[in-house]
C-alpha cells in the first residue's frame, strides 16, 4: 500500500534563491536553511512522488487545478532569474487517480494540459509557488516525479475532502510519496511590505503557526474571517488540503523557521504523525452544523429571511412564502432594499431596489435575496453548497434625497448619481470608501457617467442588519 510519508510547509519567495535575491536571500537565511533542511529529509526518504499544492498556477473559483501533461517545464524569468529552471516529470497514474477519486466525490478538478491551457487561455508552466520550493529538493534529491495541484476557491471543506482524495489515491496506487503545501502567510506584517500594513498580519501568523504546532485542525479552520482577509495570505487553502491528506492521524507541527523580514511570513513546518481513529472530517462537518445552527438562531428576522429565501429558492426553484415570524413592522412598511452576500469576507454578491418595487419590505427582501444570489452579473450564481459558507447583510434604505457635495459623508450616507438614464448608487459606510471624492469617483463609474458631465446627487441613509 502506498503512503504519504512526510508532510511539509514551505514558503515561495523568489528572493530567497540567491540568482534573484543577488544578496539579499542573506537577510532570511534562517528560512533558507529551513528549507534545505525540508530538502535533506526528503532525500532520506527518497520518495517516488512529491505532490506540490501551490497558490500560483491557474487559479479557478470552482475546481482544483491539476497540471495533467506528461512532464511540466517552468522558469523565474519574471524574476530576472531565467537561468533557474525545472522540467518535471509528472506522475501520470497518480494525477488520473487523484481526478478519479475527486470526480467520485463530487469535487471539481481542471485538468490543464498544453492544449486546455490554450483554451482556458492560460500558460501550461511550473508557477513560482512551486519551483521555490522544489529548487531546494533539487539541491538534494532529483530522482522523483511531481502532482502539481493549484488549489480552487471551494469551500474550505470541500478543500479538506479534496486531500483526502490524494491520500486515498496515493494509498491505492501503491507509491512513496511526500507532499508540500506551497504557501506564504501574512503579506502585511509591516509598513514598507508589499501591501499595507494591517495588524492582523501578526496575528494570523501567530494563529495559524500555534493551531499546527498543536494539531489544531478545528482551530483552522474556525480562524476569524476578518483576520484572514485583513492578514493578506495565500498558504491557508494550500494547508486546508495538506490537513485532509492528514485525515486519519494526530499531527503536530515542528517549526523549523520563521521569518518576517521582508513585510511577508515565510514559515516552514515538519510534522510528526501517529495514526488514530480519529474522524477529523466527521468532526469538521458536525462543529460546522452547529456554528450555523447557532448563527441562525441568533440572526435578525431581516438577516434571517434573506439566508432562507435564497436557501428556499435554490432548493426548491421558488420563491418562499412571508414566513411566520416575520414581525409587523417587516410586513407593513415598504422601502427599497439592498441584499448582500459575503465569503469568508469577500463580496459573492449584492443586489438591491432604490425605491420600493413590492407590497412590502419582507417580500423586498426575498426577491432580492435571490437576485443576489442569482444574478449578480459580476458573479457567478451560487451553488447549494456554498450556503453554509455565505454570511448575508441587508440594508434598509430611507427615501434619497437632493443634496450637494457639501452635505454628502461617506460613512453616514449613501449617494446615488444621475445623468439623464444613467445612475449609479453606493452604499454607506464601506471598508476603504472614507472621502466624499472616493464615494462619487465609485458611483459614478459604476452609473457609466463622466466626471465631466452635469449630474445630480442624492443621499439616503441605510438601517443595517448583520
């Protein structure tokens, strides 16, 4: 039987190898001798396979990338380092397994050859999230073949099963194989950094570092949205899906080294595992249906009938009835309403009415609650699957009215733009929207109306429910 022998964390910064970094790789060579050190446990082991699961290739939001030609070829030229350069051979059998298995579990995975590249319109080529890594094990050990994976944008659960799939397909293709998850974490550990610096960097870093060294897998994957976006990271779904090949055993992380010198986390992590019956999956699955039991319950009636409208629709192909515990004061009123839809703390969707176009405000927010769902032409719609994964916010709003630049707060009021037929509307109070000009730049490009032609403004304000 097959197995996969060693798991590893390894970070991709191109500076680190010394033809780009020209010097400057000395300023985190605690990392880099990490890195070595992953190298010389892997040239121990002499696996037949490494399976690499990296940030960097095609990045697809509803299916896991997998490089599936017979060999794979890429270079750091975009760094100024042509000359540092891989061909690989893939593993072929293996890569149609794990397909195989991801297929029978109702997983999405892309297959990227030369020819689908061409039609995805993308390059066929190793991505510097895995020619980093893999430059150090070729300093020790080259005798090996690669599963090149670029993991998706799925639900993190469906990440999780996803490794699975690889552990099974390595145990049932009878190869010795160790696996990788290619991966930076925050981007904004300071202020000369490459993004701006957000103090949820060192906070994610500390985090995620502490929960692995713990075998925390629950812990990961209940980190705070809000600190995983503000952290500006790219490792954590690379090590959703290294936790699922880790299904079935107690882990624990070893911290060989970690550095933040350059505004960005670089961590690499050994571990040691100990088999166990211990269904780390049932119990992910099981502590998700509770936390949304719990969100639901302690939702707002407005909140609530917005998740349950879209869950209605897209179970059933219809719009639900005005459930009974919806209050008079949702069932009476009427007002334009705008639904919104967030994943782990990126937008998913967003439609909303300026003006009342139902009997009431309920009703406003069922049809609207689809539309965001649905519709949003930014996005594609939402799938069953994703429900539990969405967090829903709906916003009320007053009658606009007329007003000038001068009585327009971006934090209080939202704006809308006319210019004959054309309109554009945002709402108050957004994360990065903190001027006037920022407010009327946005509604305005999003009305298709020039700055230069006369428009009229108007402001309303918006009662929000989480």
């Amino acid at each position: 039987m097959g197995k996969i022998y060693a798991f590893y964390t390894m970070p991709h910064p191109p500076i680190i190898i010394p033809e780009v970094g020209r010097g400057e790789e000395k300023k985190i060579k605690e990392t880099s001798d990490a890195c070595y050190k992953v190298a010389k446990e892997i040239a121990h082991i002499k696996p037949d396979t490494i399976i690499i699961v990296t940030p960097h290739g095609p990045l697809f939001r509803d299916a896991v990338a997998i490089s599936a030609g017979e060999n794979i070829y890429g270079n750091l030229s975009k760094f100024g380092a042509a000359q540092v350069e891989l061909n690989l051979d893939i593993n072929v059998p293996l890569t149609e397994k794990i397909i195989e298995y991801s297929e029978k579990e109702k997983i999405l995975s892309a297959e990227i050859t030369k020819s689908s590249a061409l039609q995805y319109g993308i390059k066929y080529e190793l991505d510097h999230g895995a020619i980093v890594p893999l430059y150090f094990i070729n300093k020790k050990f080259l005798n090996y073949k690669v599963v090149h994976i670029t993991y998706g944008m799925l639900p993190k659960i469906q990440l999780y099963k996803f490794g699975m799939c690889i552990k099974k397909a390595v145990e049932d293709s009878n190869m010795k194989a160790v696996f990788i998850a290619s991966g930076d974490l925050s981007h904004k550990l300071t202020e000369d950094g490459p993004y701006e610096y957000s103090s949820y960097g060192e906070k994610f870093d500390k985090e995620i570092i502490s929960l692995l060294k713990n075998g925390d897998v629950l812990g990961v994957f209940n980190i705070d949205h809000t600190t995983v976006e503000e952290a500006g990271e790219c490792g954590l779904r690379s090590y959703y899906i290294m936790l699922g090949a880790m299904n079935g055993y107690d882990m624990k992380g070893n911290l060989l080294a970690y550095e933040g010198t350059f505004g960005v986390g670089y961590g690499v992590m050994n571990f040691s595992m100990k088999e166990s019956n211990k269904d780390t999956y049932n119990q992910l699955i099981e502590d998700k249906k509770k936390r949304m039991i719990q969100k639901v319950e302690s939702m707002d009636t407005y909140v609530r009938l917005a998740r349950e409208s879209l869950t209605h629709y897209l179970m059933y192909g219809e719009y639900m009835d005005i459930p009974d515990y919806a209050k008079d004061e949702i069932k009476k009123c009427k007002s334009g309403v705008f639904v919104s839809l967030k994943k782990e703390g990126r937008l998913r969707g967003c439609i909303g009415t300026i003006f009342p176009t139902t009997e009431n405000v309920a009703t406003e927010i069922i049809r609207n609650a689809v539309a965001a769902g649905e519709r949003d032409p930014r996005f594609s719609p939402v799938r069953e699957d994703e429900l539990e994964e969405l967090d829903f916010s709906v916003d009320v709003l007053t009658e606009p009215q007329e007003a000038s630049r001068e009585e327009l707060d971006p934090k209080k009021y939202g704006v809308i733009v006319r210019s004959g037929f054309k309109s554009g509307l945002l709402l108050p109070n957004l994360e990065g929207v903190d001027t006037v000009k920022q407010q009327l730049d946005i509604a305005l490009q999003k009305g298709n109306i020039s700055s230069d032609e006369n428009y009229m403004i108007e402001k309303f304000e918006v009662i929000r429910h989480r």
